[in-house]
C-alpha cells in the first residue's frame, strides 16, 4: 500500500468529503489537501499542514496519523492486529491505518485505502462493518454466527434519509449486518454498474469494539479503462512544496 485518503465529516450535515491525501514513496511521505476540501467552507485544515495549497513531506509519518496507531508497547495491542487480520504485517504503518481506519472518538477523521489492482488486474477492498450500533439485536448476535468466506451482498438503499447512497450489507439469509463505509459508497455503487463485485467475510471478531467487529473484502475487476477515485474531489491541491 502507498497511498491513503483522508476522509473528513462535516459537523453540521454529517456529510463525509475526501479532503487529502498521504503516501509514500521511496521512504518519504507526502500529504496534499484533494478538491474535497473546498467542497464546504466549515472544513479548514488538518494538524499543523495549514495551507491547502502546499505538499507537505517528511521522512517520518506526521503526527496527526502517527497520533492514530496504538503503540506496539500497550497490552491490547496484539488484539488489535489480529482483529485487523495483519498479525503478519504489524510492522507497516500505512497498512495499519488503511486497515482500521485511523479513527479516533475527539474528531471526525477516517483514513481509507486507495487500493491497487494485482498482476490478474484484480482489485480487493477491505472494509469493517458500519452502523452496527445502529442494528436491532436479532441482527447484531446474528454477526456472531457468521464465518469467514461467507458470502455477503451489497444492497442499495436509495430511500435512506442520512445518505442516499449507502450499501446495506446483507446475508443470503436477508440477514442486515451493517453498512459499507460512507466514503466508499459512490465508488462502489459504479462498480456494481459495469461489473460482477463479490463480497465476503473476512473476519470475525465477536470480542472487539463494534467498530471491529466484522472485516469484509470485496474484490472484483474493472473493465479496461474505468479506474477508482477519479473524481475532483479526489485530485490535489497542491502547488508549492514544504518540509512539514
């Protein structure tokens, strides 16, 4: 993985916006503000990175996403890598926050993946299971009997009043268990336009937070020509360079 988007929630209409973005190359990192930061005049800016229209680089993470992984010394820490299915690359910060998502309870900042096809030009998306604190009880146990390599369906709820896009994540029982991640919803959505997506379970954690509590994947093939992420609000700012 090289590159994360950084997702921001405006406190006023709970709308997400892609709003920058981080990579990585050759051993430095790099953040740029994306168009989505212009999208509402109530988001100004991230940490000490105060000008929208800079790239900012550093051979170290900058502390705002350095701030959002648990420290390898603290007892849960080996619960949390295994939740997050990379007990094998535990040792990869990029990974890390892509895979949980970098979320913390004093803000409104989510960082999600942007993912890279294989040499078969297959792509797979990780996601955890949205909303469950929101699901009725029947529902939520029901996520405990689920098993990994479960087939899982991604249904659309059009008439849903808090986002007209969202991915309901069903079972082949009709089961609900949750929703795809808001950020992720519109690229999806034209996945399922033009080609076959397949949805499992990845993971289950029936002891974790909710937040952590099912790890799917989805994979699927894009036809020639189409690529993910491609709209304004997902292309850069950027026009002078600074040492951050």
């Amino acid at each position: 993985m090289k590159s994360l988007f950084i997702a921001w929630q405006d406190p006023e209409t709970r709308l997400w916006y892609t709003v920058a973005r981080l990579t990585r190359k050759d051993g430095v990192y790099r953040f740029v503000y994306t168009q989505g930061a212009e999208a509402t005049p109530r988001f100004s800016f991230l940490g000490r990175m105060t000008d929208l229209n800079a790239e900012y680089f550093s051979e170290d993470l900058f502390p705002l996403f350095r701030n959002r992984l648990l420290y390898t010394s603290r007892p849960e820490y080996p619960d949390y890598v295994r939740w997050l299915d990379m007990e094998n690359k535990s040792n990869d910060p990029l990974m890390l926050l892509g895979r949980s998502g970098g979320k913390r309870a004093t803000d409104s900042l989510c960082v999600f993946p942007e993912p890279d096809a294989d040499a078969d030009g297959k792509y797979s998306v990780y996601f955890f299971s949205h909303g469950l604190r929101y699901l009725d009880p029947i529902n939520l146990e029901g996520i405990a009997r689920l098993q990994a390599g479960n087939i899982l369906r991604l249904k659309r709820e059009d008439h849903n009043e808090h986002d007209r896009f969202a991915l309901v994540l069903e079972t082949d029982e009709k089961l609900k268990v949750g929703y795809c991640p808001r950020y992720l919803n519109k690229e999806l959505r034209r996945v399922q336009d033009v080609t076959t997506l397949r949805l499992i379970v990845k993971k289950v954690n029936p002891e974790a937070p909710l937040h952590f509590r099912l790890l799917c994947r989805t994979s699927f093939t894009l036809p020639q020509g189409m690529y993910l992420f491609t709209s304004k609000e997902y292309q850069p700012l950027s026009k002078a360079l600074l040492a951050a």
